[in-house]
C-alpha cells in the first residue's frame, strides 16, 4: 500500500513540476525575445522553484495512503512513468496557464 502510494506522489509531483517549467520556460523565452530581457531574472526563476518544490513535495509527501490503492492492478517494471494521459495533461494544463499569464 505505501508503495503505490508513493509511486502515486511522485507521478504526481512530476506532472505539476513538468508543467510549472514547461510555463515557466516559455514565458521566459517568449518575454527574452519579445522585449530583448528577460521577465523575470536567474535569481527570481530560483526563488519560484524553490517555492514550488517546496510546496509541492510537502503537500504530495504528506498524502496519506488508502485501502483503495490495494484494489487496483499494480503498474509493470516497464511501464513509463509519464504515460499519454498525464503528458496530454501536462500540456492542456501549461496551454491554460500560458493564455491566463499572457
């Protein structure tokens, strides 16, 4: 049960962060090459990870397991650990982001 829940935690913690770089990327070379500097600089694109990832493990690391996990087939060894639907998730989701940013 802890095991699945903690490949559950960081399938999820990789999505989010996946998606908040895939933004924060963007935004950064899109506002480079359209203003000719940056939106936001090195010292402040540290200071939104650290952030980030801080908020982010806490909130994941702290999930509690459930019996619920115990019903479902466990995932193979060769099994991807950012599958289709979380990669179409990752990029519906940086899409949405980057129109309400920009």
């Amino acid at each position: 049960m802890w095991g699945r829940n903690v490949y559950d935690s960081i399938s999820k913690f990789l999505q989010f962060q996946l998606t908040v770089n895939v933004v924060a990327v963007i935004v950064a070379f899109t506002g480079a090459c359209i203003t000719q500097d940056s939106p936001l600089k090195a010292v402040q694109m540290l200071w939104v990870n650290l952030i980030m990832d801080t908020l982010a493990s806490l909130a994941l690391a702290t999930e509690p397991p459930t019996e619920a996990l115990l019903l479902r087939k466990p995932y193979g060894r060769n099994k991807p650990l950012i599958s289709r639907t979380m990669m179409k998730n990752i990029l519906g989701h940086a899409f949405y982001q980057l129109v309400v940013v920009f």
